[in-house]
C-alpha cells in the first residue's frame, strides 16, 4: 500500500500519523496499516540486538477481567496457572479451545486481588473478548475491552533500560522479567511498564493512555538520539522473534495447532487443582503421542524457505514451512516447520525451494540467547 492510501477496512494506531512524519512504510497486517520498515530490516534488527529499538505495537488488544471469581475463571480459560500470581507480575499462557488447539497466546497481568489486565494479538483481539466472555458465563466476573484506550511501545534492546530511565522516575531496575509497575512516562499518566518483550533482546513494553501514544513515542525518540536508539517495524520484529524461536500465532501455534506441537509444554500446567478448558483433549495427545511438531532451523543457502514450504525426509512430503526469515545475526536464512513425528526426529531433511531440494539443519535452542 503507497504512503498515505486509505483503506477503510484497515485501522490505525494513534501513532499512524507519527510514522508517515518519520518516514516509515506502510503495509497491511492484521487489520491494520502498520509500518514495516523506516531505514532497512537489517539496520533495524542489528538497532535492538546493539543498542535500542522503538517500535509501535498498539494493534495489540486489551481486556481486563474483574470480579471475585477472576482467579477461577483465568485457571480454567488459561493453560497456565494464575492462583499463585501476585500483584505486579505477568505470566505468558495459551487459551485452547476443547479439542486443544489454541484460541490465542496472550500475556496476563495481576492488577489487583480480583482484577487482571491481558494483552491479545492484534488479528484476535475481537474474537478473543467475545470468546472470553462466552466462557465467562457461570463466573463472578466481567470482561471488559480496552482495546481503543491503549497504545503500546515497546522499547527493546541492550540500552533500552537506560534511555526510557530518563522518562520516568519509576525505579525501573526493580521490575523484574515479567514483572510490571504503574506510573508516568514522558509526562504521561496512566501508563504500565512491563518488562517484557518479543524480541529476544532486554526492553520494556510500555501501555498507554491513547491520547498521549504521540508525546511518549516522540519523548522516547528524543532520549535515545544519542544511544543509538532506531524506530523498528515489523520486518526486524519478525526477524528478531525468529532468532529467540518465540511463536507468531497462526503461523507456530493456531487453532489445529496445540500448545504441545508448538514445544509450549512449559506453560501447561496439567496439575492444576481444577481442569482447563482443552486439558482432556491435552491430555490424550500427551497420552497417545503427537501427530506433528514443530521444530526451528536454518539454511546453509542463501534462499530462504517461505511459508508454506514442502519439508521432505528421503521422497516423502512430511511437513510444510511455518515461518521463515534471513537472520541478520546469523547471516543465513532460518526458519520454522510443523513436521509430522517420527520424521521429524530424523536427521536428514530437506525443504523444496523452487524445485530444489535444500538441507534442513535443525536446532535445539534459540538462534540468538
């Protein structure tokens, strides 16, 4: 889409305006005009792993769910449990529907006693909420969308810490991973800072009030000019979130794909004292042995392997490509793939890239630590 084209069925962030002002290029993605990139992907990727990396990420959804059944009511919608989740912490989770395929991840924080705040991907976050408040029915709480009242950044990067200090006077050194506080930022009331991130690399997510997204993101700009501070679209997101192996819903994880498949076993927790909604369908794959999985790996080729791919072990079609990306830290290409078991435990397979046949070096571990 050409700078400054209106579609009227794709939305924009309160800050769409500041990222025309400052260059970036626009693209559709998820419903809504978003930038992709405002100097090259590269630069941009190489900004968050160095020094620091601004991006807008205020198509994310938000909800907050209230009331004296909350903690309940989120042990059984969530994978994860949020009984022992104290006020001012944060947990990743997976909502799964009853035959265990994932409705959403989400990012859940602990506001109060009975009150708890989640972060929704951005294509979701309609479908979210008013799944949420269908298995709502039965419990004391109510579930609110806040999506039109926030904008988020995230700032993200090794100085990350040290240029958004000088916005606020919240001790940031005492929030901890996955860990959040209240407070102002830029002059801005109202707004949580969390640190967290998708990236790979230290930073902080920043909720706030949507009247004041273009006074912090500007003031954030500011205080990192002379720190190396780059805006960043969405191209080093992907690339960036690839290299630590984290999930993009729909492509890693998605409604035919369970928590399990996707090696998310670690925020499933089956013990809980009450069952989740999708632990029985869970519970048998764990059971019975999964169908497919997914696994990470890179290319010793300069092609990259799109999504959608073929991934073959001998001649036979085993699986297909999820996500794939050039990784600027690497310098070659890595990737994603869901891979039918037990092929996907074998050593030599390939993925077809154009009619050609190209070793998949799988890998255990994050590309980047």
């Amino acid at each position: 889409m050409l700078k400054g084209m209106i579609d009227p069925l794709l939305q924009r962030t309160p800050l769409y305006d500041f990222h025309v002002r400052h260059g970036a290029r626009i693209v559709p993605f998820s419903g809504w005009e978003m930038p992709v990139q405002y100097s090259t992907i590269i630069e941009e990727h190489f900004a968050v792993r160095q020094q620091a990396g601004l991006f807008d990420v205020s198509h994310m959804g938000e909800a907050r769910v209230i009331g004296p059944d909350v903690v309940r009511f989120l042990d059984y919608v969530m994978t994860n449990t949020y009984s022992p989740l104290k006020v001012g912490q944060a947990k990743y989770t997976l909502m799964c529907q009853p035959d265990g395929g994932c409705v959403d991840d989400v990012i859940v924080y602990r506001m109060g006693a009975e009150e708890f705040f989640i972060c929704l991907n951005a294509g979701n976050a309609a479908k979210d909420i008013e799944w949420l408040r269908e298995q709502a029915k039965g419990f004391a709480v109510t579930v609110a969308d806040e999506c039109k009242l926030w904008a988020q950044l995230a700032i993200q990067g090794p100085k990350a810490e040290g240029i958004l200090a000088k916005l606020t006077a919240t001790p940031l050194g005492e929030i901890k991973r996955f860990c959040f506080a209240q407070g102002t930022v830029a002059g801005v009331d109202g707004c949580i800072i969390s640190r967290t991130g998708y990236t790979g690399s230290p930073g902080f997510e920043v909720y706030i009030p949507a009247a004041g997204a273009e006074t912090v993101a500007e003031a954030m700009l500011a205080a990192g000019k002379d720190e190396g501070l780059k805006l960043a679209g969405l191209g080093a997101r992907d690339s960036l979130r690839l290299e630590a192996c984290y999930p993009l819903y729909g492509h890693e994880i998605s409604e035919v794909i369970s928590p399990l498949q996707a090696g998310l076993d670690w925020v499933v927790k089956f013990g809980k004292t009450e069952q989740f909604l999708g632990q029985p369908a869970l519970n048998e794959q764990r059971a019975g042995g999964l169908p497919s999985k997914i696994i990470f790996f890179k290319l010793e080729d300069r092609r990259i392997a799109r999504t959608g791919a073929t991934v073959f072990a001998g001649d036979s079609a085993v699986g297909e490509v999820r996500s794939g990306t050039f990784s600027p830290c690497l310098s070659q290409p890595i990737g994603s793939a869901l891979v039918r078991i037990p092929e996907a435990e074998q050593p030599n397979l390939t993925v077809d890239i154009r009619g050609t046949r190209i070793p998949l070096m799988v890998v255990s571990e994050p590309f980047f630590k």
